[in-house]
C-alpha cells in the first residue's frame, strides 16, 4: 500500500511522472512496465539533468548546514549547481556503462560459445567461469550503483570530486560499512514514508471533512467523488483516467472541466491551497532525504578515512570569491 501510494504521488507530476510511476511500479512487481524503452530513457535522461542542477545546489546548502551552521544565498547555490551539473550528471552514466560493459562480455561470450564444437565445449570450460564472475559484477554495480547514488553525489558536493572518483569512494563506503549505510537509509526512508503519509492522511481529512458538510451534490462530488462499482457497460466506456480524475476531485486539476462556471473559482483555489500545502510536504520528505544523506555521508566518511566533519572543500570564503567571479549577472536575479 505505501508503494501504491507514493506511485500515486509521483504520477501526478506533469510530463515525467507516468514514466516515473510506471518504472517504479514494474520494479517491485506490481505490473509489468507499460511505457516503452525510449520513453523511459527519455524520462531517465530529464530527469537526471533536472537533479544534477537542483539537486547539487540543494545538497551543498545541507552540506553547508551541518559542517559550518552556514548557509548559502540562492545565486550561490545555484552557481554551484551550474559549476557540478556536468559531475552530478556523470555520475550515473559511468555506473550505466560499468555494469553495460560486463554485459557486453557476457554477450561476447556468449557468441564465441555458439560456435560449433570448439565454442560450445572447449572455450566454454574457458569462458564460462568468466561470464559467471561478471555477472557478479553486473549485479554488484547495478545495486551498489542504485543504492549508492546519493553518497556518489555527496561525494562531489563534499569532497569537489570527480565523477569517477566519487563512484569509487561511494562504493567503498557502501561495502567497507555495509550495516551502517543499511540503517542509516531505512531510518532516513522510514523518515521520509511518515512526512508523506501525513501528507496523505491530511489531503483526506480536509476531503471527507468538507464532504460531511456539503449539503449541496454538486459541492460534494467537486471536493471527492468515489468512483464506486459500475456497471459492465459502463466500465467499458469509463477509462481508468476519468475514475482516478474523479476520485482525486480537488487534487487534479483537470476535473475543473467537469464543475459548473460558479464554481471554477471556489474549485481552482481550493486546488491551488491544497496544492500548496501538498508541496509543503514533499518538500519537507525531500529535505529528509538530503540532510539524511549528507548526515551519513560524514559519519561514513569520518569511520572509513578518518576525516574532520567540518571539512569541506572548497572552503566556503574561497567558494564565495570563485562565485563572485564567475557567476553571470542573470544566475539569481
């Protein structure tokens, strides 16, 4: 129930969120992937460079936070988020061609196999082995990468890393202090799950409360609308959008075209305040989910390599002089 509902949630976002629910719900084998490869790609790809600009600016503010009590402006933050999206956006590409690379050998071999006689006895004794322990390297980068990528992340915005350098301290991390870097997550998602559930149970308090009020159809059916069971013809008619778009009443926009002309008004600023306090949620999640992440990233950094948790590189006098420097006029205003 809780993956049906921040699939829900994540659905709900314009453009990527049917890719984003549709890849999530096919990971945990709740239904089988619906979009086609190309698009989920494409998803992938605007989503990661959205995250690579944003999400830097955002994890160096939480950096900034816990290792100074400082923060930084918004033009700096985001000239920070310029100066790393290459990094942030390199980050999952070498893990994708890491664990590409060993399925490549996978395939090479098992073309050299396919050979009549020699390759399906002789070199297979050979190769075979070697397919095996790629394999395992395939599993363990795709994970380690999966698992690990807010740490890879981390390590760009703490340490001023290179990509690749960042991937190898995040997966030695991740092996070196495996139990540690198990809790710390389940405790930050434990975290997260709990912002939104409130989140949830509060869009359903302001909905069922106003309806225990509404004495007018309309009213009622505008705030929240149960889809209910229907009849065999009309559920051949009734598409799955339009029963969700009625179900969700003020939470989708879209049912603003079912509600009368009097009552556009009171149904567009009942979303939007609703809305409002929605982003406030998943806002505060996300802010979990960063401060959790720089959180651990020190304590695993301190354990493994022994290192100051005010130590942050560049300094943050000398980041502010780079900024000022080259940061353009348009970066803030």
């Amino acid at each position: 129930q809780m993956v049906e509902g921040i699939a829900g949630e994540i659905g709900r976002v314009a453009f990527l969120g049917e890719g984003f629910r549709s890849s999530m719900r096919a990971v945990w084998g709740l239904e089988p992937c619906a979009l086609p490869w190309w698009q989920l790609v494409a998803t992938a790809v605007v989503f990661f460079a959205i995250w690579s600009f944003f999400g830097a600016a955002l994890l160096r503010t939480a950096a900034l936070r816990l290792t100074r009590d400082d923060t930084l402006s918004l033009r700096d933050s985001l000239a920070f988020g310029g100066r790393n999206f290459a990094g942030f956006l390199l980050v999952p590409a070498l893990v994708v061609v890491f664990a590409g690379f060993f399925w490549l050998c996978n395939m090479a071999a098992g073309a050299v196999m396919s050979v009549w006689g020699v390759g399906s006895s002789l070199l297979a004794i050979v190769l075979f082995p070697l397919v095996l322990l790629s394999s395992l390297l395939v599993i363990l980068g795709a994970l380690g990468g999966l698992v690990g990528l807010p740490l890879m992340w981390a390590g760009i915005v703490f340490e001023q890393l290179g990509s690749l350098e960042a991937v190898s301290r995040a997966f030695s991390y991740i092996f070196a202090r495996k139990y540690h870097f198990f809790f710390g997550y389940l405790l930050i998602f434990v975290l997260m799950t709990v912002v939104l559930l409130v989140g949830s149970y509060f869009e359903g308090t302001v909905k069922d409360s106003v309806r225990a009020g509404a004495w007018r159809a309309d009213l009622d059916r505008m705030i929240s609308e149960p889809p209910g069971d229907v009849g065999h013809l009309e559920r051949e008619y009734q598409t799955a959008d339009s029963v969700r778009r009625r179900a969700d009443g003020i939470s989708d926009i879209r049912n603003l075209r079912d509600a009368r002309w009097y009552d556009w008004i009171g149904f567009f600023w009942m979303w939007l305040t609703l809305g409002l306090f929605q982003l406030g949620f998943k806002g505060y999640a996300l802010h979990v989910f960063l401060g959790g992440t720089a959180a651990l990233y020190l304590q695993l950094r301190r354990d493994v390599d022994g290192t100051d948790d005010r130590t942050i590189h560049p300094p943050l006098e000398e980041e502010r002089v780079f900024d000022a420097a080259t940061t353009p006029k348009w970066v803030g205003s």
